[in-house]
C-alpha cells in the first residue's frame, strides 16, 4: 500500500517531470480581474483603482510537456493497492518509449507578482504597472536519446543520431512593467507595455552541432560543436582542456552588499514589449489580439563560455543495466558524467551573451448573451526558439461587476481534448480574492492508502496552470459612455 506522505511525492515529481511555467492562462482572460492585461494590456477590469501586494496579489505556476503524462510515469501495479514507476521491472518500457516523439519539450517557469498597480488617469485612459520576479526554463531533449538509453545501442550500430535539437535555457530575472491603454476610437483600445529587465542568473546552450555515433564495438563517438553560456557565481577549475571541478561561489554572500549586488541583476540588463488591442465589432461582438514578452536580457556577470569542439569515444549512457537491476541509475549516471568528464575538451572565455524571452501571441474573441454572460474563444501560440506551442479555449464566463467573476473553459492542447479550466473571483470589500486553474485532469484512478481510504490519481495529466492571489480593488467603473468601453462592462 502507499502512503498518503509518499503519494504527495510523487504528485512533486510529476509536476517537475511535467514543467513549471508562468505562460497563459486561459481561464484568466475574460474574467473581471486587474491581471488579465498581463495576457493582452488592452484589457482592464471595471474597478478604477486596483493595488496588489507583495507575492499575495499573483503567483503563477504551470506544469506543462508535450510527450509524457502522470500516468505514463507512475501507474497501477500488479495489485490494486500498489503504484510502480517507469523504470519498475514489471513495467514494459516499450510503452513509455511510445510516447516519446522525435523532440520532446518541458519548459518549467515561475511567476510572482511583487507589486502591482492599476488606476483610472483621466478619459478612456487606465494605466498600469507591474514588478514581477520570474524563473523560466525550456529544455529540449531529442527522442532518440531516450530509445538508446533505455532500448542499448545494438539498433543504432554503425549510424549516427542527430542531437542538433538538444536544447536548454535557464533564467532568474526580474521584470518591472508600465503600461497603459486607451480607446482611440468609439470601438477600438490599445495597450502598450514596457519592460525593463533585470537578469539573476542563466545557464543556456548554443548547439551548432551535436552526434553520437555507435561504432562496432558498441563503444560511441560523439562529436561536439557548441556553447554552455553561464551566468552565475559558479567557480570552474580546468585541467588542461577538461572541467576538473565545479564550485559555487557562497563568499559574495557572507555581507548584504554581496547579496544585493547578485541579487538585484542591475549588470545584467534587458528590455521587453507587451502590446495588444481590443475591437468591439457590435455591442455584443469583441475580438482581440496581443504580443507579449518580445525581449532579451544581455548578461555580463559572472560570465563563463565553455566552449566545446570535440571528437571523443565514451562508453555510453545505458539504463538496461538499471531496468534489470544490475546497477543503480546514480551509479549510471555517475559513469556517464566520468566519462564525459575525462574526454569532453572545452576552452573557457568570458564573453557577455544575450538570451530570448519566448513570447505569445493571443487572438480572442467574445460574445456577450446577456449583460453578464458571455462566450469566449482564445487562440495562444507560445514561440520558443524555432519550436511553436499552440492551444485553442473555449470558455463560458460571467461577470457581476467587480463583486463575482466565474469562468469555465475547454482547452485543446499538448494534442490532448481533455484539458478543463475554471475561474473564480470575488470581492469582500476592498478585498478581491481569485483562483484560476488551466487544464485541469479529468479521468482520475483511485490508488488504496489503507482498507478504508483511497486516494485519486490523475490518469492523463501532463498540464496544468494555476493562478491564485489576492488585490484591493476600490471603486466598481460604471460605463455611461460608448466611447468608453473597458473589457469587461457594468451597466
């Protein structure tokens, strides 16, 4: 049987295996609430003044990847009462391997709102502004590096595998925003958003060209042309053309000074851009359209390039010794890490590198059947790199002013149609408190904790967004004018 402590594990493993990342929230969109100019800055809520306070107005998280579902990594076992994982012996790895598709995605982010700030600045005007720490990663991982690792090199012997597509990016920054929109004529209003950014930390790989070929022996030679751009306090020892030791560097953080100084990311700085608009076709007919986070970061601190232009030949990554218990995939990994350490040839420079927010692009429209209800259909494609991440919502949404907002909604993504989403808001004086949960699991299995409890388990569950917080919001904006047309209308 499985503990509910255990089980809990599991659910943190999955949501790492999934993706953690701060992208959009469909639910979000057409609900009354002063975080949906985040999605589209032409958007506004009805409340003339709004203020969030630090972490408590908006934390967003979202676990997200296109290959694998919770399901697909732990499962039933034999029994009833028990849960095994994908490297169990009982479970045939032919059926996790199907899964895997040619390039496999997880793109972990993290968003919190710190401050934020919304206020009616005289006709049609609402400006804004935002201060937002934000953690994001995409890796990248080729298929074919899953099938050799888990199948052995037998059916690779004598080719070569491309590994061009392997990529990762990892980033700590800090985003500040201000922004505004207006109504420029009765029917249409723009918003624009700029952004300054302030880079922690980075850690991303430029692969020009990457291979491994398995030669006779079943030995494999991998060759190598490509970049690891570092920006952290991390301390790294060559030997000769070889990394002999990694160590970070905690010193800087023995005074405040130190930690502010790496804390703060004033030496690493970038610029972003938000921009989007709103058209009212009929009273009841709106569609929409946005960017948002178009920018870089150009990172000077604490730089290291480890540059690699290799030929060498190592004895593999092979987890069939882990699959038949032989050895232990620590044990594995260390080998793995030995060999690469001992062959890989790198050259170390100090260059400042820029890097890319992935930014999305919205396209939305809406219907209203009443004066609170109202259907909505939203498009967001997410561009990472040369790799594009696409889903279609449709949603049903009510709004009483800025008292209670709900929305439910329909989500086909990650080819899955089976995402379900839903919004709640409410005000209790100046408080508004939200929740907003993307991609919500649908089919759910019971996993046994003792002979009178069970536990559900999601069956497919590979996303799923959440948002949730609390802002003051003062005044509700009551539209007596149709050139003043907010997103979202009290009559």
């Amino acid at each position: 049987m499985i503990g509910k402590t255990k089980y809990i594990l599991i659910l943190l493993m999955a949501m790492i295996i999934g993706n953690i990342s701060a992208q959009n929230n469909q639910a979000l969109y057409y609900m009354n609430l002063p975080q949906n100019h985040l999605i589209n800055p032409a958007l506004r809520p009805t409340n003339s003044l709004y203020i969030g306070l630090p972490a408590m107005s908006g934390i967003n998280l979202n676990i997200n990847n296109n290959f694998i579902n919770f399901s697909d990594v732990f499962m039933k076992g034999q029994t009833s009462d028990s849960i095994i994982s994908f490297l169990h012996p009982d479970y045939n790895i032919n059926d996790f391997l199907a899964k895997i598709k040619d390039k496999n995605s997880l793109e972990p982010e993290l968003s919190v709102q710190l401050l934020g700030l919304g206020l009616s600045a005289g006709k049609n005007l609402y400006v804004f502004l935002d201060y937002n720490i934000r953690a994001e990663s995409n890796l990248v991982l080729p298929g074919d590096i899953f099938k050799l690792a888990f199948n052995g090199n037998e059916q690779f012997v004598g080719n070569k595998i491309d590994l061009s597509s392997l990529r990762s990016d990892l980033k700590l920054y800090h985003e500040f925003g201000l922004g505004f929109s207006k109504n420029f004529t009765n029917r249409l209003r723009i918003g624009v958003k700029g952004k300054l950014l302030m880079g922690v930390a980075s850690v991303s790989i430029d692969n020009k060209s990457l291979g491994i070929s398995v030669n006779n022996d079943y030995t494999h030679t991998l060759d190598a042309d490509m970049v690891v751009n570092i920006s952290a306090p991390l301390t790294i020892i060559m030997d000769s053309q070889n990394i002999d030791s990694v160590f970070f560097d905690d010193k800087r953080f023995e005074t405040t000074s130190g930690i502010i100084d790496f804390v703060s990311g004033k030496k690493n700085m970038g610029l972003g851009l938000d921009i989007g608009a709103t058209y009212n076709i009929t009273d009841k007919l709106m569609v929409s359209a946005a960017i948002t986070d178009i920018g870089y970061i150009k990172w000077k601190k604490d730089v290291t390039n480890l540059q690699a232009v290799s030929r060498f030949e190592f004895n593999g990554f092979d987890m069939t010794n882990v699959l038949n218990g032989t050895m232990t995939i620590d044990s594995v990994a260390n080998q793995l890490l030995d060999s690469l350490k001992n062959s890989f040839k790198v050259s170390d420079s100090n260059d400042p590198f820029v890097t890319y927010l992935p930014f999305g692009v919205t396209l939305g429209g809406s219907y209203k059947l009443t004066k609170s209800l109202s259907l909505g259909l939203l498009s967001y494609s997410r561009v990472i790199g040369k790799q594009i991440r696409e889903s279609l919502t449709l949603s049903a949404n009510v709004n009483f002013g800025n008292v209670f907002s709900t929305s439910l909604s329909y989500t086909a993504a990650n080819q899955r149609f089976d995402n379900l989403g839903a919004g709640l808001a409410f005000r209790a004086g100046v408080f508004q408190f939200y929740m907003i949960a993307d991609r919500i699991p649908v089919v759910w299995n019971k996993i046994k904790v003792d002979s009178k409890s069970t536990i559900p388990l999601p069956t497919s569950w590979n996303t799923i967004n959440l948002r949730l917080g609390m802002n003051l919001a003062f005044r509700n904006r009551i539209v007596k004018k149709k050139d003043d047309k907010p997103m979202v209308q009290v009559e």
